[in-house]
C-alpha cells in the first residue's frame, strides 16, 4: 500500500511538471511571437522616441554599471540615455524632453534589471533577451494561477468567481497594458494569489518570493506586507524581509545612496498630485462622492485597516488595502486594475477556512 502510495504522487508531481513546463514553453513562444511582430521595444517614428516601459527602466538601471550618469531618478539621467539610444542604437535624432517622464520603479527593482543587464547587456538587444524573460514568468505563473483556481472550482465552486475575474482580466486592457508595457503588475499579482492558495504549512518560500518581487512598487509592497503580517500564527515574512533589506543595500552599492533621496523626491512628486491624463482613474471615489481630500482619506483608511487587520490577525481586512488604492488613488493604470484579483482570492480562501484558522 506504501509503494502504491508513493507511485500515485510520483505521477501527479510527474503531471504537474509537464503541465508547468507546457506552459513556460506556451508562455515564451507567445512572448516571442508578441515582441518580434507586434510591439517593438523602441522606436523612432518622425523624430518621436516611442519605448516601452520595461524598455525605459531597463536602460537606466545600466547606469549602476557607469559613474557618469547618477542615479536613474534624475533627469538628466533619464535624459541622457535616452540621447544615447536615440543617437547609438536607433540612429536617430529625436526629439527629447529634458524633463523626461519620471519612473516610480523603486531602488530594488532597478537591482533586479541591473544584475539582469550584466548578463544581457544594457542595450536593446539585453532589453529583449530580459523582456522575453518577463513575459515568460509572468504568462507562466499567471497561466499556473489559472490552472490552480480550475482545480479549486472542481472542489469548491466559490472559486469560480476569482477564476471568471482572471478570465475578465485576461480579455481586457489591464492584462493587455501590462504585456505591452512590461509592466510587472502580473508578476506580482500571479506570486501574491499562488502564495495564498499554498497550504499554510508550505508557504514559507511562496511568501518570501512574494514579498520581495513586492518591493518593485510601494503600492504593491505594503499591501502584500500588511496581508501575510496579519495571517495568524508563525510568521513567514521574516526571510522575505531579509531579502529586501539585502536588495536595499545593494541599490545603495550599486546607486549610490544619493538614489534614496532622489528616489523620495520622486515619491513626492506623485503624491503632490502629480497626474497623467491617459492614467485617469475613473474609479476614483471622488468622482462619486463628495470628499474634499479624498486621497488623505484613502491613506487613514488604509492606516485604519492595516492596524486593525494586524491586531485581529484578519487577512481579509488586509486585502482590502488593495482595494483602497484602486478605489482613492485618483490615477490608475489599467495593467493595475489587476491588483482587484487579490483581494477576491484571499477572500475565497478565507470562506472555505475555518473561522479560527484564517489563510496566510
């Protein structure tokens, strides 16, 4: 019966890889089919600079590998390589802003590129190489996701609604924006779901990874921080932590630590009220209901449930913070909208657990 036993989960393990390995190979085709005939990384169209979003940060964490440039914050950074590329890689002349659009991508994420440009180079070429890269993890574990809310629904059909969710979002722009972009908001919301679907006992390295890839933004961060901090129990956040401490040292190794207050400055910036048009948000609550500081309100809202989720060790409060932002924030990406998946996931899991015992 033993030796029955161990065959019967030999062969789901041997099932589960084949189907992960289906679905990078699925994930990486599509990938390469996508930016070689659909979207180019960066164009010259009339003296117009067009660039992806991955594109711009990519080439700029290529300043760490470089002393003459500062750090990726300044404008005169952002600037200067985007001369470089125009002159160098596109040759083109293009006609350039000096203040050039500034980047919310935080000190650690800019690592993250930078330890991947020192494989790949910091050129367009590199920046292919690691966009395919992104888009493979991102597609694989977003696919992955899917396949896991399947599995749920056959057992539990409350998890039906996330999947239909995820299928929604897949059909539309925010799934779109954040393939076309290289945004990281899949990655991030693919790791943070998967950490919540894992059984408590063998999430430890799921929230970790989850936790880290986190740093890339605030707002994606200190929700995540706040939903694994308030899961009761043993804590499983303290090697994730440990990891991005690292990371913030080494952005300061590698940047300079001028990057943290140029990095501040920044954060300032959007937070003044700075908006782009196109980012508009129009689930802002401000719209609908009169609030004259509707985004103070978010943020003490936001305070309110992150301190009472911890106190009372409800994971479902604190997945309400992402609702907070998509709700008061009063500019939003489409590709953002996906953080809406988060919330309905951690509430799912939350119903099919007993009430004393609340997912992590």
């Amino acid at each position: 019966i033993r030796y029955h036993e161990v065959f019967k989960k030999l062969a789901l393990s041997r099932t589960t890889i084949s189907l992960f390995t289906l679905t990078i190979i699925v994930a990486a085709g599509c990938a390469l089919v996508y930016i070689r005939y659909l979207r180019p990384l960066a164009t010259n169209s009339g003296g117009d600079l067009q660039i992806q979003d991955f594109t711009y940060h990519y080439l700029l964490s290529g300043v760490g590998a470089s002393t003459d440039h500062g750090s990726p914050y300044l404008a005169s950074t952002r600037y200067a390589r985007l001369k470089s590329l125009c002159e160098h890689e596109l040759n083109a002349i293009c006609n350039l802003s000096y203040d050039t659009q500034p980047v919310a991508l935080s000190p650690t994420g800019f690592v993250a590129l930078f330890l991947i440009g020192r494989l790949c180079g910091y050129n367009l070429s590199g920046a292919l190489v690691a966009y395919t890269l992104l888009l493979t993890v991102s597609w694989g574990l977003w696919f992955w996701l899917g396949y896991v809310l399947y599995d749920r629904t056959k057992r539990r059909s409350i998890f039906a609604i996330p999947l239909l969710i995820q299928v929604a979002l897949s059909l539309n722009s925010p799934f779109q924006q954040a393939s076309i972009q290289g945004q990281p908001s899949l990655l991030v919301v693919s790791l943070v779901c998967l950490a919540i679907l894992r059984p408590r006992h063998n999430n430890s390295l799921s929230v970790s990874v989850s936790l880290l890839v986190s740093t890339i933004k605030p707002i994606y961060f200190l929700p995540t921080l706040a939903l694994f901090s308030a899961a009761p129990g043993p804590k499983k956040i303290v090697h994730g932590l440990i990891w991005s401490a690292l990371f913030t040292v080494l952005a300061g190794v590698i940047f300079g630590m001028r990057t943290f207050l140029d990095y501040r400055a920044v954060l300032e910036n959007y937070a003044s009220g700075m908006s782009f048009i196109w980012y508009r948000n129009p689930l802002n609550i401000a719209l609908y209901v009169p609030l004259s500081h509707p985004l103070l309100v978010g943020l003490g809202l936001a305070f309110l449930l992150t301190a009472t989720s911890i106190w009372r060790q409800s994971t479902g409060l604190a997945a309400c913070l992402y609702l907070v932002y998509v709700f008061f924030s009063p500019y939003v990406p489409a590709y953002e909208l996906l953080l809406l998946l988060v919330p309905v996931v951690a509430l799912c899991q939350l119903h099919v657990s007993s009430p004393s015992t609340e997912v992590s």
